[in-house]
C-alpha cells in the first residue's frame, strides 16, 4: 500500500460501500472516536466483538508502529477484512520517554486509568512545572489480509498538569495540559478533542488512504 494524495472534498459526503473495515479494538472510547473521525470513509465501521472475533492480540513489539502493525496484520487474516488498528501512549521527556508503548500497562496490568495517572503523577512529583513536556503520540495500521501494511502517524504536544482535570475523553487525558487552549485533553469537548489530538492527525492521513484502497 502506499499514501493516498489529499484529491478529494472531505466535506462532500462519500457513498458508503458494501466493504467493510475492522476496528481491531472493542474499547469504547476508541470505537467512539475512530467513528467520528473515520465518517467520511467508503467502508463500514465494524469490531470484532460484532464479528464475534475474540482474539486478543499480546503487543510484543518495542515501538508503537510495531504494536500496531501486530494487531491490524493478526485480525485482517483472521477476518479476511482490511483492519486498522493503532498504538498510542504518552511520552513524557523528564521520564525519557516514559511510558511510551507501555502506557496501558504502565502502573501495572489490570490498572485502572485512575491508577496510572496516579502512577504517573508520583514518578513526577519533584519534576517543576517547566521540565513536564510531554507528547501524545499514535500511529494507525492499516493491514490487508495478505499481510500489506500502510502506516500512519501524528503527534499532539502538551505539559503533565500536577492534579487531574476534566471529565472527557479517557486515558491520560485529564493530566494533559495543551497550553494553547489553557485546558487539558479532558477538559475539551469530543468536536474540540478531535480537531487537535493525535490520534486525529493519524486518522486524516489514514481517511486518505483508506479512501485510495476503496478505488
């Protein structure tokens, strides 16, 4: 696969063919997500819990763009469908990068997202407030059963708040400060969240590709 040229009006609305797409996650705050950010797509919006795929996938790899090349490549060729799936985390530069690929399981497996913002805030308390940089990151995979994978990728920069803020969005969203908006990830709403985040940057590289494979 290759990049898809930006050619086509995103605001025109493009007719939904009988292909389909697998989400390769059942998280609800996700599957919301990839769905408002995927709209315009010719494929329907599909999750293996709807497909009755139960295969969870272990994320061996060291790098987000491995995690997520495992997962898309695992359930296109168990579904026989073109699949997306993504890796994303925080890295924040006072922890080197920490917790990277891990931070779904950074305070531990079975952490709650309470938990890990909590984790996260302990390991920064003697860090001032101008060396708490950090940066969201997220990159999509787009695999086809035969084993072809696009990747796509996109970055939101931020500061690590000292207490939680906000009731939106998931994760480690009420502990992320955008400077710009005085407000954290939390604090904004899903139509603000999705003009700015990371995970949106990857998303309108990945409409366009997704749009050059329905061709």
């Amino acid at each position: 696969m290759t990049a898809a040229a930006s050619s086509i009006n995103n605001d025109k609305e493009v007719p939904v063919h009988k292909n389909k797409l697998l989400l390769a996650t059942n998280n609800k705050g996700k599957v919301r997500e990839y769905k408002s950010l995927l709209r315009r797509i010719p494929f329907k919006i599909v999750t293996p819990s709807e497909l009755g795929i139960t295969t969870e996938v272990d994320e061996t790899g060291s790098s987000f763009e491995e995690n997520a090349g495992l997962k898309a490549i695992a359930l296109a060729k168990e579904s026989g469908l073109l699949s997306l799936a993504d890796d994303s985390g925080l890295e924040v530069d006072a922890l080197g990068g920490e917790p990277g690929p891990l931070s779904a399981r950074y305070a531990g497996e079975d952490a709650s997202d309470i938990d890990r913002l909590n984790y996260l805030l302990s390991r920064l308390k003697d860090v001032p407030g101008d060396r708490r940089s950090a940066r969201f990151r997220c990159v999509i995979a787009i695999a086809a059963p035969d084993g072809e994978v696009e990747l796509c990728s996109g970055e939101c920069r931020g500061l690590i708040t000292t207490e939680p803020r906000g009731y939106n969005g998931f994760g480690y969203d009420p502990i992320f400060y955008l400077p710009e908006l005085c407000k954290t990830m939390a604090e904004l709403t899903p139509e603000e969240k999705n003009k700015i985040s990371h995970r949106a940057k990857a998303a309108e590289k990945a409409r366009e590709v997704l749009k050059k494979l329905a061709r």
